[in-house]
C-alpha cells in the first residue's frame, strides 16, 4: 500500500492520530470530531483503509439473504420515516398473512440463502405467537436458514405491549427459532437529536442494554447510526463511543452499519441528503473509532452502489447481502436496485479492486463455486 507523505497528514491536522493508531491507542471524542473536520477526506480515508487492511486485507464480504418487512402498521411516528402507517386501513398500510410471509421464502427454497433478515413496523394489534410462528414457518421451509429478525426497538415494543421484560421476549424468539439481532432503530443516540426524529420509541439506553442482554444470551447483533440530517460531528462520535463501549462489556456486536438519511416522502424533506463525500467519511471514521468491532458494513441499498464501491477503500469491509425485497429506503426514495445476485455483488467487489467473500450472518465463509473474481 502505498504511503502517504507525512506532510500531507500534517497539512490535514491527522499526524498525532496517525501515530496513536500505530501505537494502538484508541481514540477520543475530540479526535473522532477532528477526522469529520478535516479539509482531506483521501488522508481521512487512507488511514481507515490502513486499518481495515490490518483486519481484512483485500477480502470484502457478502451474504446471500432475503429481507422481509411483514407490516408496515406502526404506532411510532419518527420524522424520517416513508415506511409506516399509524395504523391499519391508512393508506399504503399492510400486513401480512404468516402464509404470505412463508411464501417468500418457500419461492425461493431452492437458493442457497443463508440468512433472513425481517424488520417491521410496530403494530398495535398483533398477537406475539404471529411473531413466534413466523420463525417457525421459516424453519420449518428451511430449517439451516439463519434468522435475524427484529431490531431492539422491536423487542422493547414487545414487551411492553405483551407485559414481558425484554429478556423473556428474546428467550421465546430463540426458542422459536431467531439467530441474531439487526441494528436497526438506533438511529442517534444523542436525547437532543432522538426527541426531535423518534421521540415516541425505545430510548437510547433501552436499546443499548436489550443488545446486552441479547449478548448475554449468545446472541450477536449489529448496531447502526442514522446519519446525514440534524446530527452534529460531536453526536456521531458519541454515538459510536457509546456502541464501543458496549462492546467493550460484551463483545456481542459483529458489525456497525451507518445508514444514510433519505428525505423524500417524509417528514424531514427540506433537509438534503447526505453527500457521497460525507458518506464516505462516516465509514471510514467509523473504522478508526470502533477499533473493537470486527466489521464496518455500507448497506448498498442506501448508499448507493458506486458510493458502496467506493467506500471498501474507506473502511468499509462488508457490502451486506442481495437483500431481495426491501421497501423502507426505497419508500423514503432510494434509487437503488431492490436485490442483486450474489454474482452481481461478487462482480462489484472485484471491480473495486478486493476479492470477494460470501460469509453466512455470522462471518463463516461459505464456499460458492460460482463465485469466481471476475467470472462471466
């Protein structure tokens, strides 16, 4: 890898973060404000690659999953939000029957998926065993199938709704069948900037400690941040101090996943949305300040696919999966495809100069014979 001129990290104000990250010592608040400061997001990138390099080397990582909204009725009312309906019969609102929700993947049997990922709205009105046998009907169709399924805001909702404690909600779903947690709902931990975007849904501190008792149980879980609307440089830093610190105790997050603020159909949409060079910089700040968490993941879906290209020259070691179905970014005016094959996923990667990696949810590689760099 080629060097860059310490004059350059020194025009750019970096140098003394270059050398605690060589001597191995984690960085702070003020220098993870530093880094989105900077005038030179290459010198910002070149170091979050250098780290990323130290962990992966050229490898880049995919899975090959389905995602699944099964309702989007849902009581809370986040300002950012295109997907929900307050409740059922609004316009647009859906929810489906658990055969329906079966279907999806029973169309699919013959795939070699791996993962399932489901996410939903927070309806009022369904009983927790539509949410138990769900796991069990896909078990059921594919019993190897790994199931990660419900964010933390989720499970909270669940709870209280049913007069269950968190960690009673998450033992019945393992026992029905669930593998892991999305990271989904974390939006930014910052109580300014949670009260103006999602104030009417699990707290920072509940969602924080149900991925510590999911942790304690053996479950891994991801953790994301919203980015791009009205966070400042100071909230995104702390927002991933405090997701290192959880790791720190548990060890339980795999990957940390920043998701772009998308404007359109919502109610935030005089705000802009991120740009390329602001997402960019996200995930490689991201790399140099989770020093602890094995991956950084740019969800294609959102970035965009150039940008996610991009950014495995940023920090960035994982692109997630074909994903298949997916309506919340693309009801908030995501312009990207809805699904692409493993094949198309490994053709990105190795024309982003890395070697691509089919993993399962839980970063085993699964062998792909038809997943050749470069192959036609």
């Amino acid at each position: 890898m080629n060097r860059v001129p310490l004059s350059r990290l020194a025009r750019a104000g970096l140098l003394d973060i270059a050398d605690k990250l060589d001597a191995g010592v984690r960085l702070d608040l003020s220098e993870g404000v530093r880094l989105f400061e900077s005038p030179d997001l290459l010198a910002v990138g070149w170091l979050a690659n250098r780290e990323r390099e130290k962990r992966h080397g050229a490898r880049a990582f995919f899975n090959h999953n389905i995602r699944l909204e099964a309702t989007n009725v849902c009581v809370a009312s986040c300002l950012f939000c295109a997907f929900a309906r307050l409740k059922p019969g609004d316009a647009g609102a859906y929810t489906m029957s658990l055969e329906e929700a079966w279907d999806k993947l029973r169309t699919r049997r013959d795939q070699p998926l791996t993962e399932v990922h489901v996410v939903n709205g927070l309806h009022p009105d369904l009983p927790f065993d539509y949410y138990t046998e769900l796991l069990r009907g896909f078990k059921r169709i594919r019993p190897d199938v790994h199931l990660k399924c419900f964010t933390a805001v989720e499970i909270a909702f669940f709870a209280d709704l049913y007069r269950m404690t968190d960690e009673q909600v998450l033992r019945a779903l393992v026992e029905a069948g669930l593998g892991s947690l999305p990271g989904g709902g974390a939006e930014i931990f910052a109580e300014r900037v949670r009260r103006k975007i999602a104030h009417d849904k699990c707290g920072t501190e509940r969602y924080l400690d149900i991925h510590r008792v999911a942790h304690r149980l053996g479950l891994r879980s991801n953790v994301t941040m919203l980015y791009g609307h009205i966070e400042t440089a100071e909230e995104r830093v702390d927002h991933m101090l405090r997701a290192r610190a959880l790791q720190d105790e548990t060890g339980g997050f795999q990957a940390f996943i920043p998701l772009a603020f998308h404007p359109d159909n919502n109610q935030m949409r005089k705000l802009p949305p991120p740009s390329a060079a602001d997402t960019l910089r996200v995930h490689a700040v991201a790399r140099l300040v989770l020093d602890n968490i094995a991956h950084v993941k740019a969800f294609w879906i959102a970035t965009g696919v150039e940008v996610a290209q991009t950014s495995l020259w940023f920090g960035v070691d994982d692109l997630d999966g074909t994903v298949q179905e997916e309506k919340i970014y693309h009801m908030a005016g995501a312009r990207t495809p809805e699904s692409m094959t493993t094949r198309e996923i490994a053709r990105l990667i190795a024309a982003a100069g890395r070697e691509p990696v089919e993993r399962d949810t839980l970063y085993n590689e699964v062998k792909s014979g038809h997943l050749v760099s470069g192959s036609s």
